[in-house]
C-alpha cells in the first residue's frame, strides 16, 4: 500500500477537507484511507505560540501545502523555516484576502518560490496528483508519539523514512541505544505484516516503555545511524536574525523531529554541545532556535559535517 505525508501550513480548518483527525497535541494529523494509499497532513497546532512544532511538523512531510491567510511575521517565519530546511517539494495557495502580489514579493528568492502556485479551489485536486517518495535501504523508523494502550503495552506511532519494517524485526532505540522487538504493525487500523517507507505506522513494541522514548528518537538496524554529543555543522546564518552568537552561548537545536538544548563550544568550526547523545545521519540539517526571541526565532542553520 502506497503512503504520502503532507505538512499542512495555514488555516487548520482546510485540513478537514482532506482527512479526518487523529493524534493531536501540539501536532496534529489528519490522516485518509483510499483503495490504494493511506495519506496523512500534520499540521504544527502548537504554532505560532511555539517554534519547536513548526520544525517537526515540517521534518514529518514528503510535500510541504502551504496555504496563506495572513502576511505578517508568522508567515515570514515559516517561509524561513521552509527555506532552512530546503523543503522544495510542494503547493502555495492563499485566502481571497491576501494580496497575491505582495506574497510573491515576500517568497522571492526562497525556497517557496519554487512551489506550485494554485487556486484554494484547485488545492484538493493539485494535492491528489502528488505522488509517494519513498527510500530504499535499512529501516529507519523516526518516532513523534509513544504511550501505553491497556493489555497491549508499549505502542509507537512514527514514520517508516527508510527502508522496510516487518512483525518480530529486532531493532534498536536510538540513540539510547536499547534492543526493540516489533509485536505488530498498523497502518491506519489496520494490521500489516510488513510497511515501507514512507507509511506511517503504529508498532506495537517489546523491550522498552513509553518513559524511556523522545519525540525524534529512531528505530533502525544498530551502526545504521550516527550517535553523538557534540556536533559540527555548515553554519549560515539567518540574515533576519540580528543577534550575534558567541561560544558558551544556549540555544535549541532541531534536528529531524529533536528538539535538545545546546551550546557553543566554538564558531569556527561551528561546534555544539548537547550533553546528552542525538541521533542522525551525516549532511542532515540543523536548525538553530531561540524561542525567547520577540522578533525571529529562526537564528541559522547548517548541513551537520
């Protein structure tokens, strides 16, 4: 079965034109059973109050459906994020009452300007000719919910981003590094022996409890994903941000679904200190966020080198 993730930005009534509503906390996801595919639309409900659900809403879609209400700082802020993350795969549209021009302007020369432009009436039908991405090699599972269900125990919702997973897989939970046994796989209530990416998944899970698992931890296959305290990245700034950075300075660091506090140990190499281990992959982005700041809350971003 065939699975498509959306990152929905903009009014959250749209979202009800797509699916019907599930998990909700400060994501939420929509989620549609067709013949064929199952397809979701996380929407950052914690947003504009927070910045931390904006990125993970974001990190959790193929396509990105970005549909204007508003020009004001919000909306700069999450063309921002766009770019930081270089999500260039994805649909614009806007309210009768924004002035198209004047959002062309404020796209230029990001990311966003590469997104198709349409009308809201067209944006369902547009959003449908969207196809599946999918990526092959060992199974990576990124987690954005885990909690216990009575007589079952131990359940995980996530996103197969690699790979495939199968019932009884061993895996392990990183980067804590514990050992993990698949029970069960649901894809939208129901129950699969098997999910490739990129379906979103339920895993009944054996050898861990729901105390013991962070949003953005990841079940893979051990030595498939890089560990680690300190990272090194790329480092561009945010030309909007106008604070300057120094060493021994914290920030939050975004890194796929993690969110994890962090220091400046040097600027040149750009080098943070997290104090406890992360899990990623070599040249994935990390996104640098003060969310104290009362203008931007985006300060910069690197590929992790």
């Amino acid at each position: 079965m065939k699975s498509i993730n959306y990152t929905l930005l903009g009014d959250e009534v749209i979202a009800k034109e797509f699916g019907k509503k599930g998990t909700a906390t400060d994501i939420t996801i929509y989620d549609k059973k067709e013949s064929e595919s199952v397809k979701t639309w996380t929407l950052p409900t914690g947003f504009p109050e927070k910045i931390q659900p904006l990125f993970q809403a974001i990190n959790m879609g193929e396509y990105v459906i970005f549909h204007v209400t508003k020009l004001d700082k919000f909306t700069g802020e999450q063309i921002v994020a766009l770019e930081s993350l270089k999500k260039d795969q994805g649909l614009l549209s806007h309210s009768y009452d924004v002035d198209r021009n004047k959002l062309l302007t404020m796209i230029k020369g990001t990311i966003v300007e590469q997104y198709k432009l349409v009308e809201f009436t067209d944006l369902k039908k547009e959003t449908e000719s969207l196809q599946p991405i999918s990526k092959e090699g060992s199974v990576k599972i990124v987690i954005d919910h885990c909690f216990d269900v009575k007589g079952v125990g131990t359940v995980i919702l996530g996103k197969v981003i690699q790979g495939k997973v199968k019932t009884y897989d061993n895996l392990k939970l990183m980067p804590k590094g514990l050992d993990v046994v698949i029970k069960s796989i649901q894809m939208h209530d129901d129950t699969v022996d098997e999910a490739s990416s990129s379906a979103r998944v339920g895993l009944s899970v054996k050898g861990i409890t729901p105390d013991e698992v962070q949003r953005g931890d990841m079940l893979c296959m051990p030595d498939s994903m890089i560990t680690s305290q300190e990272i090194t990245l790329d480092y561009q700034k945010n030309a909007f941000f106008k604070g300057e950075l120094a060493e021994n300075q914290m920030f939050l660091v975004n890194i796929g679904l993690q969110i994890r506090p962090a220091k400046i140990l040097s600027l040149n190499p750009f080098k943070l200190s997290l104090g406890k281990n992360i899990v990623f992959e070599k040249n994935e982005i990390c996104v640098i966020l003060k969310p104290e700041s009362q203008t931007i809350r985006i300060v910069g971003s690197g590929k992790i080198i």
